[in-house]
C-alpha cells in the first residue's frame, strides 16, 4: 500500500514538473497499444489464404 501511495505521489510530481513530455509518452503509448492490438485483432480474423 505504501508503494501505491509513493508511485501515486511521484506520477503527480513528474506530470505537474514534466506535462509536455509526458503528453508525449502517453501519446506514443497509446499509437503503441493500438497498433500491437490491430496487429494481433487482424492477424486473428484472417481465414485461411488458399
């Protein structure tokens, strides 16, 4: 529980000191996600290719 509430803590104080950076990280995690997510959604639906 106290590791909660320090990470809680210091994700508070790095957004408030760093915003800009981390608009970024958030961003570049998101295009991250999706595309691991479409790759795997897509590889999934495909049928067979005879």
């Amino acid at each position: 529980m106290f590791l909660l509430i320090v990470g809680f803590a210091l994700g508070v104080f790095v957004g408030y000191k760093y915003p800009q950076q981390v608009e970024q990280v958030v961003e570049s995690a998101k295009k991250l996600f999706n595309d691991l997510k479409d790759k795997f959604t897509k590889g999934s639906t495909q049928g067979p290719s005879n």
